[in-house]
C-alpha cells in the first residue's frame, strides 16, 4: 500500500491529505497464538500512517508493561508515541498508544471510560504540517450498557463548543447500526454511522469494530481495511486506515469542512 509524503508544509489555504489509522494489536499475539512484537511492527509499517491509534499495546495486569520497542519502531516508521503521565513501563493508558510523525503534541490528557471493566481513552492535540487536529483514540468496552456510557464520555472530551477538527478513533467493539447501536449518540457530531468497514476477525471479516469518525464527516476522505497477508495473521484485528483531508491554514471546523 502506497505512503502518502506528507513531509512538506502545505501552501496557505491549501488542503493536505494525511493518513490516520486504528490497530488493535491484540497484545502482540497473533492467530497463531505466537507473541511476535517484530511482526506487529512490520504491520504498522505496512500501514503508512501519519498517525496511529493501538489498542492492547500494554500488558492488561501487573506493571502494565509496553510490549512493543518503541525506538525500533520509530527507527522503522519514523512514529513517535505521545507521551503520557501513569506507570513507568506502560506504552500508553489503558493500553492505548497514539503515534504521529512531523509534528508536535500541544496537549494531551487520559481518561477513564464508566463501565464494568477498566477502560480508558487518550485525547490528544497534534500540531502537523497539514494543519492542526485533535485525536479521540479509545477501546471500548465488551458490554452494550457500558458502550453507551463511554461514547457519551467521549462526547464531552471532544469538547464539541470547540472548532477544532477532530478524530475519533479505535476499536469500539460495536457493530451494530441504527436504533441498536450503542454508538447513535455520537451520530449528530461525528456523522453517518454507514461508513465502516469489517475488521474482525481478522482471517475473515465481517463485523465493523475498528472505527475511524471525522468531525466534520467531510474531513473523511477514504475509508478501508489493512488487508495483507501479514496483518491476517498478526493479530485478532485487522487495522483500518483512513485519509483525513486538512487545511494547513485553517484553526477551525468552517475552513477545515
């Protein structure tokens, strides 16, 4: 799959294309049952990404620990891990890692997600070459009552009074549409729930798990599975990966739309 080079700063007023993506790397364990961390970050080079949601990236018990070698990765990939106050050894919160290259993190805050298991999401706001953007990366819960709980947790981190341009992104562990999906509260700011694609399993998709929403919708360019031979193979999930379109002028969501 083709990399877009976003390594140029856009002309004022002109629009960029980057790369946003969501890989539940299922702890690095693979359908072959084999932890592979070398595997996971060859799929995550596959991808291209400009930025990079994981899920399960840290040991779930004990001291947390990150699984992946972060430096091989950047050395790989040129992906840097935004960095975040909580355990020593942990790669993220609750799991969740947000990646990015060319650019610099302004802010960045952790939250815990209600629910009958511990849960969390990182909100991030990046400042890329490509314009500024504010990422919602999350990992929701396996019960339906719990999931609604978090999206509306998630409406109030996106700060919707904001004009800022923003991504939710994640494994949501939610496939359902309309009246059943516990995700329908997120429909008036993040837009249409239709555009998903199956993630899960990964061997042979067919439930849309793995999301990737824009606010506005219109910042959603491209939306499709990572489906490689590899990625098949090297965790639970297949990855997603979105093209966001942005206005290296634009501070808001009028000029960004």
């Amino acid at each position: 799959m083709e990399h877009r080079d976003t390594s140029s700063s856009a002309p004022a007023g002109a629009h960029s294309e980057i790369v946003v993506a969501s890989y539940n790397v299922h702890k690095c364990v693979g359908l072959d049952r084999r932890f592979d961390p070398q595997r996971t970050m060859q799929v995550i080079s596959e991808i291209g990404a400009d930025v990079i949601a994981l899920q399960e990236a840290d040991q779930r018990f004990g001291d947390r620990a990150g699984l992946l070698d972060l430096e091989a990765v950047e050395r790989e990939t040129g992906l840097v891990p935004v960095p975040l106050a909580g355990r020593r050894k942990s790669h993220g919160w609750h799991g969740n890692v947000v990646l990015f290259r060319k650019g610099s993190v302004s802010s960045a805050r952790q939250i815990v997600l209600p629910g009958a298991e511990p849960r969390g999401a990182v909100v991030v706001d990046l400042e890329l070459d490509a314009g500024p953007l504010r990422i919602i990366a999350a990992h929701f819960g396996l019960l339906r009552h719990s999931r609604k709980l978090q999206a509306g947790t998630l409406l109030t981190a996106a700060e919707l009074h904001s004009d800022k341009p923003t991504v939710l992104v994640g494994d949501l562990n939610e496939w359902r549409l309309g009246k059943r999906s516990s995700l329908r509260s997120l429909e008036p700011a993040f837009g249409p729930m239709h555009a998903i694609v199956p993630s899960f399993p990964s061997r042979f998709p067919v439930l849309a798990l793995d999301r990737v929403m824009a606010r506005p919708h219109s910042l959603l360019t491209e939306l499709e599975a990572h489906d490689t031979a590899l990625a098949r193979i090297a965790s639970d999930h297949l990855p997603i990966r979105a093209v966001i379109r942005l206005n290296a002028k634009s501070n808001g969501l009028a000029e960004a739309a």
